[in-house]
C-alpha cells in the first residue's frame, strides 16, 4: 500500500456518556497507539472497543488524509451524497461553490493527481478504515477476556471491513454480474505497516469472496454477542442489512430476502410522525444504524444537512437539491411522503432537516427497516414469489398512503430509469427510489439493475448538469466507476497507471 496509507490514524473514541466523546490519535505505522502503550489497546474487549469506537467516530467525521477540500468529504454521508447527484432522481439545481458539483458533472474523476479530489477522499476514506479494523480483527486470537465480548468488538470489525470492500468494489470497477473477472481493488487482509508491500487488483469476484466471507463471519460472531452499546455499533441485524445490501450487488435474490427479513426485526416501520420529522435522529424506531452528531463533534458548514436543509440557511441554499419531477408524480395524492419536497420551491427537498441549525447538528441515519422490507419485497418478487412481495410492499405503504394497492406482476424493466413497464418489479424499485431518495445512493442500484438513465430539463435538470457527450445510457459503462489516485501508482509497486487505471471517460 503507498506511502500515504501508511500513516493511517485510528480517532479513539471513549464512551463517558451516551453524548460524550473524548478523542486522541494514533500513528498506527510504527504501534497501535502513542497513548496505549504498544499492542495493550488490543489486549481485551473493553480496550479495543477504544479502537473500534474511532473507526465509528472517522466515519461521519473530515477525511483528516485529505489536504484540503474538507467540506465535502465528511466519511459515509458524503459518499452517499456522491452517489446520489451521479443519478437522476436527486437534482442538485445550481453549483454554487462547487461542492459535489464535479461529481454531479462527472468532472471529478478527473481529480488522479489531487491529494483532495473526489478519488483521493474515497480510496483514503476506505482504506483507512480496513486498516484500523484489520488490527482488531489481528487480535481476535490473542484479545484476552469473555467470549461473548470479544465476539462483540471483532464481530464488528469483520462488517466494517466487508462494508468498507463493498463500496470499494461498486465505486471503482463495474457492478458484479458479468465483470466477476475484470479488476477491483487491492486486498489487505493484516494490519499495514511501514513494510506492508502493495497488492495488485483482485477481481471482482475475489474481492466480494471475501467481502462475503467477512459479513457472514460477523452474522456468527454478533449473533449472541451482548446488546450493543450505542446505535452507531454494528450489531447483529446491522450486519444482515449490510448482508442484505451486498447480496442484491451479487444478485443472490435469497439471501438477500433471508437477510433483510433478519434485519428488519432489529426495528419497526416509521409512521407518519417519525418520517416527517427531518430524519435526523437516530432515536427514531425505524433506525437500525446511524451516528449522534452532538455539537462538539458536529462538522458544521461541511456536513450532510448543510448541503441538504435549505430551510437551514447555509450551503443548501447555493445549491438546493430537489427531487426528480417525474419520480414525484409517482406518489399518490394520499401519499404522505409528498411533503418531503416542497413544491411551490421548485421541489426542494425538507426531508433532511437539522435538528439544531443554530448547532448544525442532526443525526445520521445510514440504515433504516423500511430500505430492508423494499429489499426483501425486490428479493421476492426476483424468486417468483409475488404474493410475498406485494405483501411487504402494501405493509410499508400501508404507513404511506392509505389508499395505495398494488396488483401488478411480472419483473421486467426498460432499458432506462423512466422507461416504465408496469411490472410489479418496477413498481418495488419506484417506491424503493422514493423512500430512499437521498439515503442511499441510487448510482449503485442503477449500476446493479444494468439501466440507463438520462438527464432532461423535464424532470428539474440544469442545462449545464445534462451530461451531453457522456453514456449514461449503457450499463455498461465506465462512467461510474471511479479513477483510482494517482498517490496509489507511485508508491505500489504492483498496479501499473498505463494498465490498472480505470477509463475517464465511459470506456464503450
């Protein structure tokens, strides 16, 4: 691994109270910590939980790798937000100064040399956390104390590594199916050191192997592990809803139904009053995983809802972001998620609110039960059982629209987003954008579903933001996937810039 991923910094979190954080750093290239003496914070449960905390604490916080361009690298949020301005369904309406804008345009693959673009922020974001869980996972043989306990730390450390190769692999090569043996991304599996020789690119297929080997190794180890600690912890139903997530890339239409079914009992559907309320909180009893933003460790200007919350008065009012019109008119009229958006404001969204913009801060929800139900619904409807599927789809809708029913069949979809079929397939993944919309980050389920897509001034489009000369079109293409820095090339010895670079252009 380059010299840059050498200097990894693990961000100690210690609980005091349920808002409480103390924080301290480490230079995991020569020991664990400078505070901990040598490997003593692996030693047992309590100490690594330490370690395991500041993975948590780096995934919602400033990409401290970078060099600069902060406000727009703030860990998992951002990545979805990435994700999310790559489609159709969420318009971001005006540049304003520039964040997100070259990832809207697509611009920002262009960023290999930078030590802040776009490519730089995701390969530094993922790897770092690998590596800090690649320690704790070393220590799961050596870590003294209860089982149970140890299961609970290492059992984490496992889903967080197979979250973190799983957005590694559908952000930097295309999706699984058909391009199983195309190159991914290089895999660490120990802790790095200063003699930690780079890897060359694995294939898809071996990168999700492994991915796969990782999140059901945490299913086992979290199942009887004790209650979590904070809801910022994977737990046992987290884990099967990151499973859930990977096994819809993969197309393994039954586990992914088992797995979510499984996830979904760690929470409820949300009513009308708990969606309604600016999902920020992760308090809410639809949240199965997210993180408290309390004010001392809040981001500030650089965070999710101020890109988001134009009510808010900061950056979402430079560039409001807004829902696809035509995914709009889908909705009933008896649909209460109409009023995520505001319509007489040009369709701007009020679905993510702060909860305190005075001290920007709101939490992050990153997993909610209503994603599993519309994933078990999609899994079924996949293996012919519909009766099942529009079961789970009418017991989310029923908290609504109350006037919704469905009695469509089939599982056919149109070459492009907007090329409607009526099926019954199509009607789950109208309503998984809808629910959704902003959360996930619908370029991975458009790349996994191989459709199209195009941009138009129809459905709220800027003219600058229409990506003429771009495929977005073909399924196939490479605009999707994202440059690899260039910071990776020099230092690695085995990936090769004139062979292991990914297109910069969509490559069809």
């Amino acid at each position: 691994m380059y010299n840059k991923m050498k200097k990894i910094f693990i961000y100690i979190l210690l609980f005091l109270l349920p808002s409480a954080w103390i924080f301290v750093s480490c230079d995991l290239e020569t020991a664990p910590t400078t505070d901990v003496s040598g490997s003593s914070l692996f030693d047992n449960p309590t100490s690594a939980k330490v370690a395991l905390n500041g993975i948590y604490r780096a995934m919602y916080y400033f990409n401290e790798n970078l060099t600069d361009n902060y406000h727009q690298a703030f860990g998992v949020s951002a990545h979805v937000l990435v994700a999310e301005v790559m489609g159709e369904d969420l318009v971001q309406a005006a540049a304003g100064n520039g964040w997100f804008w070259s990832d809207c345009l697509y611009t920002a693959k262009n960023g290999i040399s930078s030590t802040y673009g776009r490519p730089y922020d995701l390969w530094t974001s993922y790897y770092s956390w690998i590596s800090n869980a690649n320690y704790i996972i070393a220590s799961q043989e050596t870590m003294e104390g209860a089982q149970e306990d140890i299961d609970y730390v290492v059992g984490q450390a496992y889903a967080i590594r197979a979250y973190c190769y799983h957005y590694l692999a559908m952000l930097f090569s295309r999706t699984y199916i058909g391009h199983e043996n195309e190159p991914c991304v290089p895999i660490y599996t120990e802790p790095t050191t200063a003699e930690t020789e780079g890897q060359p690119r694995a294939t898809v297929q071996a990168v999700y192997k492994l991915v796969m080997d990782d999140i059901n190794t945490a299913i086992d180890m979290l199942q009887n592990a004790p209650s979590r600690d904070h809801k910022s912890h994977i737990n046992y139903y987290v884990a099967n809803g990151i499973k859930a997530r990977i096994c819809l890339t993969t197309n393994n239409w039954s586990e992914a139904a088992a797995a979510a079914q499984i996830a979904r009992g760690g929470a409820s559907i949300g009513s009308s009053t708990d969606v309604l309320s600016g999902l920020n909180d992760i308090g809410l009893k639809n949240v199965l995983w997210g993180v408290e933003i309390i004010t001392d460790q809040s981001t500030g200007y650089g965070g999710l809802f101020s890109h988001m919350d134009k009510k808010g008065a900061r950056y979402a009012t430079n560039a409001p972001k807004q829902i696809n019109r035509l995914l709009y008119a889908k909705m009933g009229a008896t649909d209460i998620r109409r009023q995520w958006w505001d319509v007489a404001d040009d369709y701007n969204q009020v679905k993510l609110l702060y909860a305190d913009p005075g001290d920007a801060t709101g939490d992050y929800l990153w997993v909610r039960t209503e994603e599993m139900i519309l994933t078990e619904a999609e899994a079924q409807c996949r293996l012919g059982n519909e009766p099942a599927a529009r079961s789970l789809l009418m017991e989310l809708m029923a908290e609504r629209d109350p006037e919704y029913t469905v009695t469509k069949t089939g599982t056919s979809l149109g070459n492009l987003t907007m090329d409607w079929t009526n099926s019954l397939l199509e009607e789950i993944l109208v309503q998984r954008r809808i629910e959704l919309w902003g959360e996930y980050g619908c370029i991975y389920d458009i790349k996994r579903l191989k459709q199209g897509f195009t941009r138009t001034p129809e459905i709220g489009w800027p003219t600058d933001t229409l990506l003429n000369g771009t495929n977005t079109q073909n399924p196939e293409t490479y605009a999707w996937v994202m440059t690899i820095p260039q910071a990776e090339f020099d230092a690695n010895p085995n990936m090769d810039s004139s062979t292991d670079q990914n297109p910069l252009n969509d490559g069809i």
